[in-house]
C-alpha cells in the first residue's frame, strides 16, 4: 500500500534481468535539452472522456522528466520497464483513441499503447491496445501519440489504466520517456524555508471517443 502511494498511483512492470523494480521503484528520465514548441494534436471528430494534458496545447506536458519505457536492449541499460496511468471516467463512456506524452530517445520509434482494466489498483488485463509510432525527441514539447483502437465501452466511476509497453519482438531497443503531467504537481517546505512546487511525475496522457 506505501508502495502505491509512492508511486502516485503509477503501474510499473518488468520482464528482464529477474529484477524485480517494485522493490526499488521505476526509473526516472531527466532532460536539460529544449526544442521549438509545437502544438499538440488532438483526435478529429472525438470527445474528450478523461485527460491530465495541458493546461494548454502548447504546454501539454512537462518535456524535461518522466518514467522510463523501455524494450529488452534499451540504450539506457536498464530492464525492460512498462508504465500505466490510472484514469476513473465520470460517465459511461467508449473509448477509440489513447492519447500519450511518451516521447523517443533511442532505438525503433515503436511501442504499445494500451487500455486496460484494473486489478485491485493495479494494472489488470488488456482490453484494447494498438501501435504508437513516431514519437517526437524527448526535451521537445508537446507532440503528443494519438493511438487508435478496438471502440471499448467503458463504465462510470470503473477505474481503467492507460499503459505504455515496449513492443516486444519488432522494437526491443525502444528507449522513451511517459513524460510527466502539468497537471500533478505537489508541494513541499523543506526546512521551512519556503514553498515550492515540483512534479509528482505521473504521465500525462488522455482518453478519447464517444459519449451517449
């Protein structure tokens, strides 16, 4: 239970090395490097059922940090590390296009994008998945992945997670970044001398389709 407080209701899974990085929590990427801002874009023709994207297009997310997601022979050197984001619709709802601020490092531009159930709170079993692909250079903002997949009916206050994997036999060398949410920042007055903000680095990324 402190493990899921800790990581803010983040899913971490991994498939290499025998080790096991819930004992130790997932691995976090850090970037110094800035790039032209380019406006995120958004599925035509769908609406909005859940996202922590934003405040805006133009600052969707926070470029310079997020949870590693990582094939078997990363360039990092790291297991293999899969990341989900927990989302709660608050109407019943069918969901055709994931949307997530994953961005590239190095190796094949290709991973799995996935909607899944929950387990517990935790990430359950697949629903519905696709290909992400061409994700933009991580340090640049704010490009987003629009994933299509199978219309999947989801249900009002159901948890779901959105989970981003590597594609395990076409890109085993993936090395990206779920990069993190404007919109989950925490505060901290560390020997009271003063407050300040910082990110809880929860990924960003959205849920899109149809509502009745």
């Amino acid at each position: 239970m402190v493990l899921k407080r800790a990581l803010s209701g983040l899913f971490v899974m991994t498939l290499a090395s025998g080790l096991m990085l819930a004992q130790t929590g997932p691995k976090v990427a850090h970037t110094n490097k800035q790039g032209p801002i380019t406006k995120n874009k958004q599925p035509t023709s769908q609406r909005i059922i859940w996202s922590n994207l934003g405040p805006s297009p133009s600052n969707a997310y926070n470029a310079t940090t997020g949870y590693y997601v990582l094939g078997a022979t990363n360039s990092v050197f790291l297991p293999e590390q899969a990341i989900g984001v927990p989302f709660v619709p608050k109407m019943n709802a069918t969901v055709s296009v994931l949307q997530v601020a994953v961005q590239w490092i190095s190796g094949k531009n290709q991973f799995n994008v996935g909607l899944y159930s929950d387990s517990g709170g935790t990430v359950g079993t697949l629903i519905a998945g696709g290909t992400g692909k061409n994700a933009s250079e991580f340090g640049t903002c704010c490009q987003t992945v629009n994933v299509p997949i199978t219309p999947t009916a989801i249900a009002q206050g159901v948890q779901y997670w959105i989970v981003a994997s590597s594609a395990d036999g076409e890109a085993d060398d993936f090395t990206g970044v779920f990069d993190a949410s404007n919109l989950a920042n925490i505060s901290g007055n560390v020997g009271l001398e003063g407050w300040f903000s910082f990110t809880t680095n929860t990924p960003a990324a959205a849920a899109w389709g149809t509502i009745p």
